[in-house]
C-alpha cells in the first residue's frame, strides 16, 4: 500500500510510508458523526464519542479515505526498544 496518496492520513514517517496490504496495522480513527465505526474497523478503545482507537488490514485504508464520515486517521507508531 502506497499512503502516499491518503488525505485523511496523518504524516508518517519515511520508514512506513509503504506496507504490506495485509498487515494488521492499529490506529486512532476519529469521525465526523458521534459513535461512528465502519463496518472494517476492530473497535479497541472509545475515547469519546468521536475518537477511537482500531485495528484494520492496511488495504482498508482506501475504503477509509472514501468514507465521508471519517475525518482523520493517525497510524499508531511502535516505540523504539531500549
């Protein structure tokens, strides 16, 4: 998947900027409509009525962009290890 071309996506590091369309990968969804979750998504966590964190395969991304009632989608970093 090139994110290249995803508006909704938060900017990412140069690292990710391509995955597999079957990677599992987590994110903070928010939307414009109160407790709003496309059918793709694997709810993890409400944060508030708009605001929730989720787990998709990466190819849903597309279908996410299209979605009017998605606003923003911010792709969860993994911490360096010590």
């Amino acid at each position: 998947m090139d994110f290249s071309k995803l508006k909704k996506l938060e900017q990412l590091d140069a690292r990710v900027r391509q995955i597999d369309d079957e990677r599992v990968v987590t994110a903070i969804v928010k939307v414009k409509e109160a407790n709003y979750h496309p059918r793709l998504l694997a709810v993890r966590k409400q944060i508030d009525s708009w605001l929730f964190t989720a787990e998709f395969k990466a190819q849903y991304l597309r279908d996410l962009e299209s979605d009017p009632l998605v606003e923003t989608i911010s792709l969860a970093k993994a911490l360096p290890s010590c």
